[in-house]
C-alpha cells in the first residue's frame, strides 16, 4: 500500500476530525470519506460561504446534488480518510459552532479515564450539542439559555438566566418574540417527521433511491427542442420591442422588452445550475451572456448568494434570500437585530425598519415593482467587490460579465433610453414601465419562500426534509410553464436543483409519491392562495412588529420590567 492509499484510508474518529476543525482545518464529510477542502476554497466557483456551512457536516446529498460526476471524482485528491459507522453532525463553525482543540480533547479524554467515566467526550460538548446560534430542538427546555455576549442570539430560548432585566427592551423581546419562536418551533415538531436518527435516515435513504430513479428514467436529460421553442419566444419578444420603439410607440415598446427580460432570466437560472449542457464551463457563459450582457445583471453574484441560499433556506441569520431588512422581516426574529454571517454585517432593526415592517403586507408589490433595480446595485457591489473568485476556473467571470454590464449599459442605456427617446418623460415611464413589468418574476422567487418555515431544527434533520419544510410549489395548468419558467416547481428544484426546468412537472409526481412514503407535508398552493399566504405571513410578522413596540411602551411607562 503506498502512502498516498494509506493516507485515503486512514479511519478518523469524531475527536480527531473535531480538533481539525478547531485548528482551523475545513473538514467536509461526503460518501464517508473525510474531505479537507482548504486548497480548494479559493478556487471553488460557487464562492467560500458555500463550502463553509458544510464543515463538518456530511454533506454528501447537498454536495453531490450540485455537482457533476466529473466534479465528484476531483474531489477524491482532497481526501484525507474516511469515516465508519453513522456520522452525526457538527453545527459548522460560521453557524456558531464551537469546537475543542486536540490540547482540550487530550486532556478531556484524559479526565474521562482518570474517573472512570469510560464515554466518549465527543458526545457531551461538541458543537453539534452547543452553540450560540441553534439550541437543538429535542433538548429540554430548561438547559436553553441565550447567549448575550455573542451577535448571534439563540434561535430557540426559553430561559431568561442571561438576560438584564435593566432593559425593558430586553424584558419584551424575551417575553413576546422568544415564546413566538418556540411555538413555530413546536408546530414544526408536530408538523414534520421525528428527528430522531433512524427517521431521518430513513427519508435520507428513500431520498437517495428517489435521485437513482430519476437518473435513470432520463430527466437530467435537457430537452433541446423546447429551448428551441423558448428561443423563438425570446425573438419574438425582442423584435416586438424593436418594431415598436422604432415605430414611435415608446411607451408601449416598454412590454414585450420587460417580456424579453422576464423570460431570458429562467434560462439564466438553468444555466447557472448546469441544467443545460450540464458543462461547467459553457452553462455559465450561457448565464452570464444572457443575464450581463443581455440584461446588465451578474450571474456570478447570483449563483454566488443563490448557493448558499440552497443550502441553508429560510434560515435568518445565514440566507441571503430572506434578508431584506428593513424593507421586509419574514419572520418575527429579525426584530432581534440579527448578523448575516453572508454579508457580514449587523441586520439592525432600526427606526427605519420599525416603520416599514408595520407596514410592509401593503408595501410588498409595489417594492416588487422595482426590485430589478436592486438587484443591479447587488450585482455592481459583487463585481466590484471582493467576493468574485479571483482564481479557479470561475477567475475570469468577473472581467466578462464586466464588459457585458459595459455592453448593457451601451446597447440600453445610451441606444435606446438616450438616442432612441425623445424627452425626460417618456425615459422614465419607459424605464419605470420595462422594470415593473418583471416584477412577476421576483414575486415568483419570494412566493417559494416567504411563506414557509424559518425555524431551525438543527443538524439532526436531514437535507430532504428541510428543503421540502421551507419550500413550495405553485400549482399551474401545464400551458402557463413558460410564465413561470420552472420557478414554480422550487420545492422538486431545491432537491434535485440540475433537473432541467422542462423536466420538473414529470418528476413533480415522483417527489409527491416520496412525499407521501416518508410523511413529509409537500406544500403546493395555487398562484392566488400562494399570494395570500405571503400576504398573511408578512402581515402578521408587522402584527408581531406592532405588538412587540407596545410592549416596550408600556414596560417603559409604567417601569414594570417584569415579563408578562
């Protein structure tokens, strides 16, 4: 056996990898082979934060449903041994999970023999146990406590041990916002399957049967001939646009050009996720011809804060896409001033905010409205910024998707908006005109969402079952698939994301039939309710905003800091 088979096949015990961890090594499970991905951070195209959320997870159904078998098989010169038995998560460090050095563990272990207590020390004070971000969901009520000396407060507390009573605002939050969470959290416990192992496992492996099925009945194959069909839609729209503008029709050209867009940005999201070719390379330029140079947006920022929206969805503190404080709170937890461990920084719950949560279940369309216009500031921040990849195979997007924003901005903004309008007025009602009329599409993105689970059930609970609690469907006849582009199958997409979006209806039935084997609730609504459920959730967050202030109010008026 030569050094490098030995070095492969080395069993790590669950101390070993822990002191990995604490040392600064990114240590990634998947298939039982213990990966250590340091080398490759900076090269991984999908960004840091990504592979971060991983550390000592097995992360082998998210890592492998992302990735290429060609991927997967590189990944095998980063393996530093293997694992054997059941591997129970750790709470990765940017979560807040706490790991013990090889020093601590020594002497821990060293203890443990002195007494006689002859367990495994990994298992009575591991991040998996611990943390300031995530108290696990089975453990009893009484040992929850918040940690106040960490920006990252408790998701699920009961205890008030830590907290000064000096402040009304504290008094409130613990009495109003924290009994909040436990009972979402509750309701999910009763809602979703056990978290016990043997469960999970189960949904795990049926799961993984599922993926095989899918394999091999072809619906990873991407069906060419409706992308001709969609190409021909995208023509049509654009020559519209031009006939119309060159016609003197300003303000009508505005339509089929907002259809262009709207249309093109489905293609963008099956190509960011290799759901085309299913080549890394040649799906991405597709991506990012279409979304910079076409429509002045970066793919790469996209696919960069899309994957760790996959991987960690509805989650307050670590998913870009429910962030929008202090415009919109999905959940009554941002009132807390939560830190996004994505943008890395404090999400304050400021007088800005208090202001407009109270209001946002009427603000949300019209926000909609313009929400393009936010995404070219994300996009401009991205490329501008340091978070595009500078090596790997991803280190020349940014100078591409550079010059496609400079032929955007040549094309649109200097050709037709400057050269091709004739005064002030009909730019802006065509700009306004041509951005709002994308809106379907981010009310598509946010309707998956905003209206599911936000709770954290911890590292016990299994990928499948998390994506199918915070995602839903939206149910369509099977002629309206070109307006919803695929979006309206996010629950089957978040399980299996390089499906071509031509494919996801077929495998609709077979993720309802696995629904159903292992008891997951699979959420589907039509268009009109899935609006009123995000409706309804963010009215009653605002109610919670409202109920919270007062609160406050009164604790300070009448001096009473007591918890009512």
């Amino acid at each position: 056996m030569d050094a490098q088979t030995a070095r492969k096949t080395r069993v790590f015990t669950r101390m070993e990898l822990e002191g990995l961890i604490a040392s600064g090594r990114s240590i990634v499970i998947v298939d039982d082979r213990v990966l250590k991905v340091d080398a490759w951070i900076p090269y991984h195209p999908g960004g840091d934060k990504a592979i971060q959320h991983m550390i000592g997870r097995d992360a082998t159904d998210e890592v492998t449903r992302f990735h290429s078998t060609q991927t997967l098989e590189l990944m095998s010169r980063y393996q530093i041994g293997r694992i054997e038995g059941r591997w129970t998560n750790f709470l990765p460090p940017i979560q807040g999970g706490r790991f013990r050095t090889e020093e601590e563990l020594e002497g821990l272990s060293k203890y443990n023999d002195a007494t006689s207590f002859g367990q495994d020390s990994s298992s009575s004070s591991s991040s998996a146990d611990h943390s300031p971000i995530f108290e696990p969901a089975d453990q009893p009520n009484s040992t929850r406590k918040r940690n106040t000396n960490n920006v990252h407060r408790s998701s699920y507390t009961s205890s008030v041990s830590s907290v000064d009573l000096d402040e009304p605002a504290a008094a409130a939050k613990m009495s109003v916002l924290d009994r909040r969470t436990q009972q979402e959290l509750d309701f999910d416990k009763i809602k979703y399957p056990n978290l016990d192992h043997a469960t999970q496992d189960n949904i795990t492996q049926k799961y993984r049967e599922l993926q095989k099925r899918i394999k091999a009945e072809g619906l990873y194959y991407c069906n060419y001939t409706a992308y001709g069909i969609e190409c021909l839609r995208y023509t049509l729209f654009f020559c519209a646009f031009l006939c119309l503008l060159k016609s003197g029709w300003y303000i009508t050209s505005a339509v089929p050009l907002a259809c262009f867009w709207h249309q093109l940005t489905f293609t963008v999201h099956d190509a960011a996720h290799m759901g085309i070719t299913h080549d890394f390379t040649i799906d991405s330029t597709i991506a990012m011809t279409i979304a910079s140079w076409l429509g002045g947006l970066s793919a790469g920022w996209w696919k960069i804060s899309h994957n760790v929206h996959h991987l960690v969805t509805n989650n307050p503190e670590h998913d870009p896409d429910i962030q929008y404080i202090p415009i919109f709170a999905v959940t009554h937890r941002f009132l807390e001033s939560l830190t996004s461990t994505y943008y890395e920084r404090l999400m304050e719950y400021d007088a800005v905010a208090k202001v407009l949560i109270r209001i946002q279940h009427y603000t949300y369309y019209p926000i909609m409205a313009v929400a393009r216009f936010n995404l070219y500031r994300l996009s401009w921040e991205y490329l501008l910024g340091s978070k595009a990849p500078k090596k790997g195979p991803a280190w020349w997007f940014r100078y591409f998707e550079l010059a496609g924003i400079a032929f955007f901005l040549t094309w649109f903004g200097y050709g037709v908006v400057y050269k091709s309008l004739p005064n002030n007025a009909t730019r802006f009602w065509f700009v306004l005109l041509s951005h709002a009329l994308t809106s379907p599409l981010h009310i598509q993105i946010t309707l998956s969402h905003f209206a599911m689970s936000t709770t954290d059930l911890g590292v016990h609970e299994s990928f499948a079952q998390k994506m199918l609690r915070t995602t839903m469907d939206v149910d369509c006849p099977q002629w309206l698939d070109f307006f919803h582009g695929g979006l309206q199958f996010q629950a089957i997409h978040h399980l299996y994301p390089r499906i071509p979006r031509h494919n996801l209806r077929k495998t609709q039935k077979l993720v309802q039939e696995f629904c159903n084997e292992v008891d997951i609730p699979y959420a589907l609504y039509g268009f009109v309710d899935g609006n009123k459920q995000v409706i309804g959730k963010l009215a009653d967050v605002a109610r919670q905003a409202a109920i919270f202030a007062e609160c406050q109010r009164t604790l300070a008026a009448e001096g009473d800091y007591g918890l009512h």
